[in-house]
C-alpha cells in the first residue's frame, strides 16, 4: 500500500514538474531581424484588408470608430474584445516599434513578452514575409490616434490565465513563414498563401479541437461551432460542387457578397465581404478560388487534388 502510494507521489510530483517545465520553459523562437526594410504603405494597406485586421478590430454593430477596438467576439472560452489598434499612444499602439508590431503578428508575443490568445490570428500572420510586416506597419503608423479603451475580455475559468497559453503554442502554433508548394502553380500558391495565412478562410472554415487548435487533415469542411456559435458551411471543391458553386461564384461572391442563388451572405461571411474581400484584386480572388477548389474532401480526409 504504502508503495503504492509512494509510486503515486512520484508520478505526481513528476507529472507536475514536467507540465511546469511544459508551462514555463520559454519557447525560444528568435525574434525577425529588419534591418534596412523599407515599407510601403500602400501595399501594407491592402494586406491588412485582405487580412481583415478591420473587421475585428472596428465594432461594426455600433458604427464605432475604424481599428479603435471591436465589438463581443464570443467564443467557447469566453468573450473577447480586440484592442484598439490606432496610433493613440495610451488606448492605442502609438508607443509601438515595428519590432513590437512583428513581435505580436508573427510570435503571438505581447511588448511585455505575454501570450496572446490565438483569436488574434497570429498562427496565421506568421506566414507573412519580413517584407509583408514591414509594410502592414507603414501603413499602420498612418492610422489617426483615437481615444477609445476597450472592456476586458470576459473569459471562463481557466482561460484568463495567459501563462497557458504557452503550451498552446508548443501544441498548436509553429513561427514559419509560408512555404510555397513547388508542385503547384504559382496561382494557387498565391491562394494558398491567402487563404491559409492573412485572408484565414481555412480557419473559419475548419473544424477545430477542444483547445481551439485546427482540426488538420478536415481542412475547409465546416466548423459547428463557429465564433458568436455560428454553424460554418464546408467549402472544399467536394461540397461547393455539390451545391452547384463554380470558382467564378466564389470569386462574385467574395467581391459582391451574393450566392449563386441570389441569396445575399449573412452573418460573419458578410462582414468579411465588406471589410475584406470586396477590396481585393480579381487576380488574388482568383487564387484563392483556385485554391479552394483544389480542395476535396474524401474518405474522411481533406486532400489537394492533382497534386
Ligand atoms: C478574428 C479577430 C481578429 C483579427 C482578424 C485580427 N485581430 Fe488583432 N486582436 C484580436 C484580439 C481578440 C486581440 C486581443 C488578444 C489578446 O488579448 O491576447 C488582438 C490583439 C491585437 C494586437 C495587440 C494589441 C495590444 O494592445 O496588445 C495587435 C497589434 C493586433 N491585434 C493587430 C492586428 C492586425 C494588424 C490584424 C490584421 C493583420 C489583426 N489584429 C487581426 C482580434 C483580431
Ligand atoms: C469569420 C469567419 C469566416 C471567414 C474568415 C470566412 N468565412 Fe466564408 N463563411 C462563413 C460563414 C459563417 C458562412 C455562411 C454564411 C451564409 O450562409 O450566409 C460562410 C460562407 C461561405 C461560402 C458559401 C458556402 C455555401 O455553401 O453557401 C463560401 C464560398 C465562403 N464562405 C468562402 C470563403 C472564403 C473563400 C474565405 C476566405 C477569403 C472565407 N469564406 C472566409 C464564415 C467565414
């Protein structure tokens, strides 16, 4: 008995030291070096719509001031409130340095070196080149101050403690920038890029895990439990097809925000119209029609056709 208990002791102890090493020992990803990288704001500009920077970050529903904190974005864990990203040097991210901007989009990492939660999309930003940054910056300094503080996020036991969110990251999140498939075109790529990284269709459109990391190998075939519970339509070839979608729809519907059948989108989807896809170019919708239809679902399984 005694034994047993002794045993017990030591695999608790044990377990409880590896899960504070898992917790503590910091994640030596190296922050991005730039040196001489000149932005440009125009550029910068248009990436941070097609990455929807502005449809969290302006609270639509009370016609609140753009980028100057965004309405209750309620999740399983709880309710969030995305900050107020204008130049305001105290509500705001006026007192930042590109390096702090690189710091948080591509490494989840906050100027005081906290965790951000992954409802900020920095998974998905690190797939953004130094270039990419560098340019999303310049066009950010020219963002007016506005005064506007944001509530604090509302979140479930235990999820306010932003220290877990370091095993999160050895879980679920890897610093990379995009790796461009060499057996693919350069147009997929490019919509592969979008999709999977800034525009972060897959992530909506993906079912996710009980920790909210992405569900790999189900890509693009639906989320039931979507941000503000909304249930999320698959959207690999194998289901748009079936629904009698082509990737000319795709492309009119994420410029317009209508369906083949006439029907306007709703909800989440028509936000992202406004504040995103409307805005971008016919070739990039294209890619990222491209890429989407290049998506099957099979045998239980997400697959790149034709690869
Ligand atoms: C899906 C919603 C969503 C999108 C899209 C999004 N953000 Fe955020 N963002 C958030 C939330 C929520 C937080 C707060 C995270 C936290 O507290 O850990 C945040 C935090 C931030 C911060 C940290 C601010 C601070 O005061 O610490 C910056 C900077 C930021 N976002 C910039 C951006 C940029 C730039 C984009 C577009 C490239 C973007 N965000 C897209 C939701 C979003
Ligand atoms: C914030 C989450 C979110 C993001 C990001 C998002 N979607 Fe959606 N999408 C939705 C929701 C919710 C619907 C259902 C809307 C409706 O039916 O009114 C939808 C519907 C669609 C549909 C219609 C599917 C059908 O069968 O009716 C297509 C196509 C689509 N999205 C493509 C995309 C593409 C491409 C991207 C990336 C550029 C994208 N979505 C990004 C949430 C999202």
């Amino acid at each position: 008995m005694k034994k047993i208990f002794l045993g017990a002791t030591l695999v608790g102890l044990l377990t409880g030291a590896s899960v504070a090493t898992y917790l503590f020992w910091p994640i030596e990803t190296q922050a991005r070096v730039f040196s001489n990288t000149k932005g440009n704001v125009q550029r910068g500009a248009y990436l941070a719509r097609s990455s929807g920077c502005f449809a969290c970050h302006t609270d639509e529903k009370t016609n609140g001031p753009v980028l100057a904190g965004g309405g209750p974005l309620k999740t399983p864990f709880g309710t969030f409130y995305a900050p107020n990203i204008t130049t305001h040097p105290e509500d705001g991210i006026g007192k930042w340095s590109l390096a702090d901007f690189s710091n948080a989009l591509t490494h989840g990492k906050s100027p005081t070196g906290e965790n951000y939660y992954p409802v900020f999309l920095y998974p998905n930003y690190t797939k953004l080149s130094n270039q990419d940054i560098a340019d999303m910056w310049a066009a950010f300094k020219t963002v007016p101050p506005v005064a506007n503080k944001v509530p604090e996020h509302d979140l479930k036991f235990p999820f306010q403690y932003r220290f877990l969110l370091t095993a999160w990251k050895r879980l679920f999140f890897e610093h990379k920038v995009y790796e461009p498939n060499l057996k693919m075109s350069k147009e997929w790529n490019r919509g592969a890029f979008l999709a999977t990284g800034p525009a972060h269709c897959v992530t909506c459109h993906s079912p996710k895990n009980p920790l909210g990391g992405l569900d790999y190998g189900h890509e693009l075939n639906g989320d039931e439990n979507g941000p503000n519970g909304e249930k999320i339509p698959a959207i690999t070839a194998t289901a748009l097809s079936k629904n009698g979608w082509t990737k000319k729809d795709i492309v009119f519907a994420l410029k317009t925000g209508s369906k083949p059948d006439g029907d306007a989108f709703g909800s989440s989807m028509g936000e992202v119209v406004r504040e995103s896809t409307r805005f971008l170019t016919d070739a990039d919708l294209n890619a990222i029609a491209e890429y989407v239809m290049s998506i099957e679902h099979k045998d239980g399984r997400s697959i790149v056709k034709n690869q």
